[in-house]
C-alpha cells in the first residue's frame, strides 16, 4: 500500500515530518517498506537568474551564461535553446548530484570556458521526461531552495511517498484515511472529519437490481445509481498525479475516480456503462461453465456457485472482484451505472483464488471493507463524478441491506496491563480506543464498522498496546519456573538421537539436511511413492514425494559430489521418513553411507573399496551408543534395493527390526547415478529398547584375579555355513568359564576342496575359582569340538 | 687376590659383546670359574686365614657380577643407541588416513538454543510434519478461506479417494507444536519446539524446507515484557554478544494477540553485518502473547492462564551467527561446505562450557 504525504494530510492535520510519520507508522504495526522523498534528491538545488546570455566564442550551439545566484555571479556554459537572459532557472553548483544524469558536478571547462554549475532541465532532476530546455519558472527569488518552490507553486512534484506493508487483519489501513486514524491515535495529528455528501436523485434508476435468494448470504448488500449524460475523458492532473504516485495507470476519469476511492477510503467501487447493459442486474450463483471476459481481457470461466452479476444477456461482471470489458466503461461513456456493494469476504477469497485474479478489488473486499460506508461511498462517489464528468443522477437502488457488524467487548484495563507489562493508565487505554474509533459505554468498547479484525477483548489489548508503542517496552526479568539446578530437559528419545548424530560423526561422517520430499522415481526405488506421500503441489517434480527412506536424499548428495570430484564419501543424516500420507506416519532414522574406498591413496596400502563390514562395524556402534542389547538377530530377507547376498537386518527377533546394513543394489546405486560401491546402514532410532530401570548403579564389576587362558581352534565347515552358529555353539560348551569367543580368520577353497572353508576362532577361558589346569582345559576344548560339530557340522581342521 | 680383581675388571670393561661378557663370566665366576676354584682353597685354610679370605672372595665374586651387569646394560644401551641411528623416518609423510566427520551446522544450532532456553527452563517438544489442517491452522485461529492461509504458501498432501478431510499439509510452521504440547501437558508450561517446516517458495533467500523454532511459556502471570526479556536473554547467550538490543514492533499474526516482530540492533558499515551495534534493525523473528482462541484450542483455560509464543528461523540464527551466506547451501550437502561450516563430532554447546569453541 503507497501513500503520498499529501493525500495523507487531505485526512490529517499534521505537521509532523515525514521521518516521524514513516517511523510511527512501522511502530504502529503498518511496516515501512520504502520511503521516496524528492525532497532527499532536490535539496541542493536553489533558483538563479540568466543576466545575460551571449554566444560561446568556440561553439554555435553553446551559450555563455553570466548568472545571478546566491553566490554572486556565476558564468555557465549551457547548450539549452531556451537559455537566454532574464529567465528564472533552477541551479545545480559544482559539487551538487544531478540524479537525472546520475552525476557529481565539478567545475569544468567547455571549449576553454570554465563553467560553474549547470542550469538543469525538468529530466536532469527527474521531475519529467521533458528534455527540450532547461527549467523556465514563471516566479521565485535568487537564491530560493528549488524544493520551496516546488511545495508553494507545484506540491505533487515534491510530494513523498511512504509505501507500507499491511498485514491481513488491518483492511481498514488499506485506506488512506484508515492510516491517518492509526497516526492521529498516536497524537501525530488530528482526524479530519470526514465530508457527508448528499446528492438528491433526479428519478428512478432505469437499471434495477436484485439479488436471488440463495445469494443473499454471500451478497448481503447491492447499491447503485445511473448517472447520465457524463462526459468521460482524462481524470484532472492532480488525481492522475496522486494515482501515478501510488503506482496506479490513470485510464479515464471514471475508471480514475473508482481507483480513488479504493485507495482514499478502502472502498472499492465499479462502474458500468449503462449504454451495454442490457435490461436489469441480478446478483446469483453462476450455474458453472459461463464465461466472460474481464476488465484485463483475459476469460474466465466460472465454477457452479460463484457469485456474479448478470444482465439480460448474460454475465457482465465479477461480484466484487473485478468488472467485464463489454460493460465497461470507456472514454465515449455517457450513461454510467455506479456499484457499490458489499460482499462475503469468504466467498471473494474462494472465488478469486479458483479465477487466479489478484485485483485490488478481490485484495480488499476478501479482507473486509466498512459496511457502514457503502451508502456514503455512493454518495461521495457520485458528487465526484458531477465535479468531475458532470452528469444527471438517478435516485439510489438498493439489494439486500446493510448487515448489522455492531458487538462490543469488555474493556479490561487491568488485564491489558498484566497481559502487555506496561504500565498504560485506564484513561489512556480508553483515549486510545476513542481514537480508533471505538465507542466505550459502560466498560464495554464497541468496535466501529471499519475493523471486522476485532473479535474479541484480546483485539482490545493489541490496539491499546500498539498505540502505546510496544518500542517503549522493557524487558522483565521471568523467574524460572522451579527453583534450584535446572532439570534435564531432553527426553530420551531426544537424547538418544543426539548421541547416534555425534557417534556417526565421531566415526567419520559428515551430516547431511537434505530434503525431506524426492522425485517419484526415487521414492519408488526406495519403498515409497505411494499416492497419499504425494504433494498436491510440488514445486517441482524434483520434489514430489515424501522420501520413505534417508538413503535416495543421501545417494543424490552423493552423486552431486562425485561429479565435483569428490568419489570417496562418508554420509548421514537423522531425521524423519514418512511411511504414509497421515501425520503419526513418520518415523526418525538415522542413516549412513559409504561411497568408493576408504580413504585416499597412501603409502600403507591400506585403503580399498569400501565394504559390508565397514558398514557393520558403523551399526553395531550405533546401537551400542543407543543402549541396544549385543545379541541381535540376523534377517536376511532385505528390500530390493540391499545387495541380496551382502546385506541384513538386525533385530529383536526376526519381528521386531532395529537396523539394516550392507552393500547396496548395484542397479540402485547405479539408478542414482552415484559410481559405487556404496554401502550403508541404517537403525529405527526408536525401535531399541528404552531402559526401564531409572536408577544409576551399574553393578558389581566381577574381574577374576585368575590367569585367563586362551585357546585356538580351526573348523572345516560348509561354505554357506553361518559364523555365528558357531561361535554361538563354542560360547555355550561352558557359559561359566567361557568368557568370549571371537573369529579370527576364514579361509575358503584351496585345499579344503570346492564347498568348504575354514573358521579360526580364538577362546578365552576365564577360570574363577582355580586356576586351570591341562585336564580342565582339554575337557573344555573337547566340548567346544562336539557342540560345534553338533551346530554345524564342523570337525577340527587337520 | 687384588691381580685376579684387576684381570677380571679390565676383562669386562675390554669386552666388546654379550658374547665375550659370558666367556669372561665362565671363567670368573663360573661353576669351574677361577673365583670358584679359589674358594675351594678355603678349605684348605685356617679358621682365622678362612675368615679373611672368605668374605674377600665373596665379595670379589660380587664385585665381578655386577661389573658384568653393568656392562652388559651398557652394551645393550650402545647397540639400542647403535638401532635407533638407523631407524630415522620422515615424519613430514602423511599419517594415516582417518575420516574427519562433521556435524551439520543446523543439528549445532539447534543444541545451542536448546542448551539456552534448558537453562531456562523450557522443554523440548516435537510433533509431525505432515500436519492436520486443524492443527496448523484452525487450532492456530486461521481459519478456512483466510488471507493469512493463502499468504502462507502451503504444500498440501494427497488426501485418498473419497476422504473428505480438508487436505493434511506440510507444516508451515512449527506453531501446531504449541497446540499439542499444552493438549498433552496442559498449563504452566515452557517448552521450545525446533524443526524442519515448509513453503512452497524457492528462490534466493528462499527453500521449500527450512527450519523453525518455537517458543512457548504459559503461567499465571507472564506478560510481553517477560517474552522480551527471555528473548533478550536468549539472544545474548546465543550470539555471545552482551550489548544485544531488541525492539519490539506491533505487528500481527493470528495466533497472538497483541503481536509483535522483533528487530534486533545492527550496524551494516563497511557491508558487514554488526550485532549490537549501530543505528540499523533487522527483524529476526515474529512473537506475542498467545491469542485466547489458541489456549481454548489447546484446552487451556484463557481466563486463569496467560503467556507467550514466538518462532524464529533456526537456519537464518545459524548464517546470522556463523557467517553463512547462502541458505539453500544448508540442504545441498557439498562436502566441501560440509566440512567448512560444520562442526566436530565432540563439540557439544554447554552453558558451562560456551556455545561455540
């Protein structure tokens, strides 16, 4: 919304500067969003007098100008062909920044006549696109500021213009007159009242309008009156100066005094010519599929149940969002039919938001204009169009009927200071809302017809505090809410992903955000994709799907550094997927890859294709961190996108799944265009059990002072048996003393024969009543022989 | 007996290995060693001639042991000293290679404010991103058709066929929190509630997934000039700067009532932002007191409780704090921003140990 500091004062009676009145404005809650002040760019300029004007010695078209100014006479080359002795001209010294040519003036010599300043044209200061001479004023002093001039002789040129933000629930500052109000309640001024007009008709409107029944609700009120025999044309060149100000197009006087009111008084009207309207106006639901072409030529059609207003022939207009060009008015108008109604603020938002219009009318009317002003607006409206147009009016015909908006809320002065923690005295609060025009009776403030934002005592406070200026308030200290050392405030859950996110880290990997949406393709890749994760308005296909898994967002960073050259990649991210299109249906996971090879190349030989056990080695540290029991279950029943023979989940029984890890798919690796290997793990960070006891004891340490013995053993078994078996087998052939088996090697083929390999596992035997002696020992081995052979089928390598 | 001390001590110091050192010991000291064939000659003694030569002999014998001893040490320190001459390497080579993890600046900051809103008291709380309608908008005194909705650029879910519901959405703030922390908890409460939220909006400044952190405290008393004074506090802690000043401008959001943006004091001299100095505002966040609709929403009585709300951009506090000029770098995961702007694995902000290193 723009503003100019004239049209402003047509409402209030100020004198405060513009600096005070764009900053009280920001301070009001209507946001300063820019402010253009000629005055900030012609303040240099002052008035001089060509005393005389002779030809340059070198140039033809250069004249040397001797010229009076407040600094003696100064002599100045100029090439204008009005330059010549007696006129009045507006100077710009040496030192002084012509905007209009973007330039700092210095003295300067012209053909070898140095020249002391520059008589400027109405261009060179950015008044005009005129261009022909310099500036000629018919009066004003040597010496005079030029900006003086300006505002006694031609205000508009140097009039500011404040441009402001309004926010939704302030319709009423979509007016200029709502703006004053706002500044006058802030003591910047006062209200000017406002002028009642009253112009009598001549007779009945030969148009007349009705309103069906079923639209009612949605149209409570239809106003309007036929102006004959007006004469339209160019609006006067003080409103089009005013609309240009506010970056409107002056289009004809008609159009132009619409426009005005829409700005003055957040009042949009329309006007028809009565000429192309055939027959009476009706005000209904459109049945669906009509269409009609709009005031920006563009066709709409319509959906059953919008509200518009037809004629005989059919639809001609928008309600309350925008006019149809057949029935508009044009510069050959004569007869002018004149709109003001007030419409359902629900029902202007659906409708324009379905057409895609964003008319100033739709802006308004969807935010809510005075009820109370669409008979003023009609008749201040049509003594506009007579000053302007000329014109003989009809008597008013009216639809429908005012809609009674009165209500009251209490005032709770006590409540607005506890609430706000500003000390704002009862008589103040009231003087406020007074202000605002609000009427208070009884302890009760009954909210005037401008403000459908207020509903309710809470609106009360924010007016009396944002007249108040909440700049002025002053922090007070908030006690805390216990007393003592403050509370852990993380729940576990919190806390766990925090230790997961720095264990990952801690590891070697960098945490990624990537988007929580993907492209359909990689949705699906990855479990997802389903109809109802689907945006219904994606901003692009990019971004279209809620990601089912952290891997696709990960795979995709990763491809993006490959190919700035960066192959070998450690990545994770924790944050949620989304198994559905319902809000519980997410869940927070940790997830992690590794691309390419360990590291770069060194001189240790050490580093290779990055592999499942690295990605193993990396889960197992993160459910460990997370408080997972060691024990888990192996599933290897995996997704597609898992290498089928180097992947697993890892659970709590063959159910319950905390993690996975392993190789990726190499078509899916390859899908994302990411040069593999690439393996990964993820963990259900909520699935691991959360500790039940709350307590901190860690119980009793039981270390053996005993020497621990460690034996190794080597078993032939069949290829495809599990490690697991049978270091599970070797752990249980004496859970006592047996303190931990670990494998430490396999050997597969060569002369074990096709179908065979071989498992090393060391055993560490930790007596804890005696020491171990060889018979103890042989007795263990031979039990570890028979269970794992029982297990697997293993027999002890020869 | 002083000739055979003599012999044997020049022996061991002559020796030039382990090997001679043994010899020498053999011969010395040995079963069948001189010293022991001597003491078989104090048999053959008087008592009184035994008591002088035995402990002279005895001491003899030990004289020799520990100088073999000491020359053995001495040897393996010169031949160790002699190894190590030849064992140099060039430290200047690369060690070996070990990942350099990093966290990203988002998780960072997030811990850094919930570090200074623990401190005082506020909770954490989460909710989900794909939201009810009710909860991001009704509960929150937006209701249908209302300019502020469409204002919002919201990204709407795909309802199955034949569900009526109003489109669920991706949350556009993290406001819907404050609804069902108070529905779970009830009043007094404080908790903060961080997390991703989204517009459809892309542009220079702007990315369809961004982060967002809520703040609420709802007592009997709270007023704004507490919310101003938290979020002061807050401010200063966060960005380590004590001089911070924040001004308050009415403005309007419709789950507050009175409402207001909060601008924080800058100085742009020079094309560098300064906090805390300086004539200039920047607004940093939107704020106010819980709008009574919203409490009743919430099932909080708006008669007996009272407080505030605010939400601020967790990813522009972290530009803002740490220098990052670009927004959609955040979620574009180059590794060499990763590594530049993220942080280490240990660096966990603690009140008692500062936010930043």
């Amino acid at each position: 919304m723009k503003f100019t500091i004239s049209w402003l004062k047509d409402h209030l009676d100020t004198t405060a500067s513009v600096d005070d009145i764009a900053e009280a404005c920001t301070d009001l809650g209507l946001e300063v969003e820019g402010i253009f002040n000629p005055l900030d760019r012609l303040g240099a300029f002052t008035l001089a007098k060509v005393k005389s004007a002779e030809k340059h010695p070198d140039a033809d078209r250069l004249r040397v100008c001797t010229v009076e100014t407040n600094e003696g006479d100064k002599t100045i080359v100029c090439g204008a062909p009005n330059a010549r002795e007696g006129i009045t001209v507006v100077l710009a010294k040496p030192g002084d920044y012509v905007p209009g040519i973007d330039v700092t003036l210095s003295v300067g010599k012209i053909r070898g006549v140095e020249s002391h300043g520059m008589m400027a044209s109405e261009r060179e200061l950015e008044l005009s696109d005129e261009h022909d001479g310099i500036i000629e004023l018919p009066s004003g002093e040597v010496g005079e500021k030029f900006v003086d001039w300006l505002a006694a002789n031609d205000p508009t040129k140097v009039d500011p213009v404040i441009e402001i933000a309004i926010t939704p629930n302030r319709p009423d500052a979509l007016g200029v007159r709502g703006i004053a109000r706002d500044l006058a309640a802030r003591g910047l001024g006062t209200l000017k009242p406002l002028k009642e007009h009253k112009v009598p008709g001549t007779g009945p409107s030969p148009i007349n309008v009705t309103i069906d029944d079923d639209t009612k609700g949605d149209n409570p009120l239809f106003m309007g009156r036929l102006i004959k025999g007006v004469k339209n044309g160019p609006s006067p060149a003080w409103l089009q100066a005013r609309l240009r100000a506010v970056g409107l197009r002056p289009i004809s006087a008609l159009v132009d005094i619409t426009n005005f009111f829409t700005y003055d008084m957040n009042r949009p009207l329309h006007v028809f010519d009565a000429d192309k309207v055939k027959g009476d106006l009706r005000v209904h639901r459109a049945k669906g599929g009509e269409t009609l072409v709009g005031l920006d030529e563009k066709e709409y059609t319509f959906d059953p149940g919008m509200v518009v207003i037809s004629d005989d022939e059919g639809i001609e207009s928008i309600g309350g969002i925008m006019g149809g060009l057949p029935t508009g008015c044009t510069e050959e108008t004569t007869n002018v039919f004149l709109e003001a109604a007030f419409w359902d603020t629900i029902q202007i938002a659906r409708t324009g938001r379905a057409l895609k219009i964003n008319s100033d009318a739709r802006y308004r009317n969807e935010r809510g204009i005075d009820p109370e002003y669409n008979a003023p607006a009609i008749e201040a409206a049509t003594q506009m169009i007579l000053d302007l147009c000329g014109g003989e009016p009809s008597d008013v015909v009216v639809a429908g009927e005012v809609p009674d908006t009165s209500r009251a809320y209490k005032l709770d002065t006590d409540r607005v200071q506890s609430l706000v923690g500003m000390d704002i005295p009862a008589d103040e609060q009231r003087a406020t809302l007074t202000a605002l025009g609000f009427t208070i009776k009884d302890g009760m403030a009954h909210v005037p017809s401008w403000r459908p934002d207020v509903q309710g005592p809470a609106d009360l406070v924010e007016e009396v505090a944002r007249v108040a200026s909440l700049t002025k308030l002053v922090g007070k200290p908030m006690a805390r809410a216990h007393v003592g050392v403050p509370k852990a405030i993380l729940t576990p859950m919190q806390k766990r992903e925090g230790m997961a996110r720095r264990t990952v880290a801690a590891l070697g990997y960098n945490e990624c955000v990537t988007y929580s949406f993907i492209d359909e393709a990689s949705a699906k890749r990855f479990g997802g994709g389903a109809g109802v994760t689907r945006l219904q308005n994606p901003i692009s296909s990019e971004m279209s799907h809620m990601r089912p898994s952290l891997l696709p967002g990960l795979l995709q960073a990763a491809a993006r550094n490959q190919a700035r050259g960066f192959m070998d990649l450690a990545l994770f991210e924790v944050g949620p997927v989304f198994h559905g299109g319902e809000p519980e249906e997410y869940e927070q996971m940790i997830t992690g890859i590794l691309v390419g090879h360990t590291g770069p190349r060194d001189r240790f030989g050490a580093r290779r294709p990055v592999d499942t056990y690295d990605a193993k080695a990396d889960v197992e540290a993160v459910l460990t961190a997370i408080g997972a029991p060691a024990k888990l279950t192996y599933v290897r029943d995996m997704n597609a996108w898992w290498h089928p023979g180097r992947s697993a989940k890892l659970g709590l029984g063959p159910k319950n799944i905390l993690g996975a890890f392993g190789e990726l798919h190499p078509k899916a690796i390859a899908e994302m265009d990411v040069k593999g290997p690439v393996v990964a793990f993820a963990v259900h960070l909520a699935k691991v059990p959360f500790p039940k006891a709350k307590g901190t004891g860690r119980g009793a340490l039981g270390a053996s002072d005993l020497q621990p013995v460690e034996r190794d053993f080597a078993f032939v078994v069949d290829a495809d048996v599990e490690a697991i078996n049978l270091v599970n087998a070797a752990a249980g052939a004496d859970k006592a003393l047996i303190a931990d088996v670990n494998v430490f090697d396999e050997f597969i083929g060569g002369s074990l024969g096709e179908g065979k390999k071989s498992l090393a596992i060391t055993v560490r035997l930790q007596p804890r009543d005696a020491t171990l002696t060889d018979k103890d020992i042989e007795a263990v081995s031979a039990k570890i022989v028979e269970k794992v052979g029982k297990a697997t089928g293993g027999t002890l390598r020869g | 007996m002083d000739d055979l001390r003599q012999k044997y001590i020049d022996a061991v110091a002559a020796a030039s290995d382990e090997t001679a050192l043994e010899d020498i010991r053999v011969q010395a000291v040995g079963k069948k060693g001189e010293v022991a064939l001597k003491m078989r000659e104090l048999g053959k003694m008087t008592p009184e001639e035994r008591q002088v030569a035995g402990p002279k002999l005895n001491a003899l014998k030990d004289e020799i042991n520990s100088a073999i001893a000491a020359k053995k040490s001495a040897l393996a320190d010169a031949a160790l000293d002699e190894r190590l001459r030849t064992e140099w390497l060039d430290v200047t080579l690369p060690g070996r290679p070990q990942r350099q993890g990093s966290i990203h600046p988002i998780s960072q900051v997030t811990e850094e404010i919930s570090a200074i809103f623990g401190d005082m008291g506020f909770a954490v709380a989460e909710g989900p991103q794909v939201e009810s309608d009710w909860y991001n908008f009704d509960a929150l005194n937006i209701p249908a058709e209302h300019p502020t909705r469409t204002e919002m650029d919201t990204f709407y879910m795909t309802m199955p066929e034949g569900d009526n519901r109003p489109p669920h959405v991706l949350r556009t703030h993290t406001s819907p929190v404050q609804i069902r922390a108070m529905m779970d908890q009830g009043a007094p409460i404080r908790v903060i509630a961080p997390g991703r939220v989204y517009r459809a909006d892309y542009d220079q400044t702007h990315t369809p997934m961004f982060h967002q952190v809520e703040g609420l405290a709802i007592d009997k008393d709270i007023s704004m000039a507490n919310l101003k004074w938290v979020l002061e506090e807050f401010c200063r802690a966060f960005f380590e700067i004590d001089g911070i000043e924040l001004r308050f401008r009415a403005s309007h959001f419709p789950f507050t009532e009175p409402s207001a943006e909060v601008d924080i004091r800058c100085s742009w001299e020079g094309g560098t932002l300064k906090l805390g100095e300086g004539d200039d505002w920047m607004e940093i966040l939107g704020s106010g007191m819980v709008h009574p609709h919203v409490l009743k929403s919430a099932g909080v009585d708006p008669d007996a409780w009272q407080g505030f709300a605010f939400g601020m951009g967790i990813d522009r506090l972290a530009m803002l704090k740490y220098g990052i000029p670009d927004l959609r770098a955040f979620f574009d995961s180059d590794l060499r921003w990763l590594r530049h702007y993220g942080f280490a694995a240990l660096d966990v902000p603690t009140m008692r140990g500062g936010l930043s290193r």
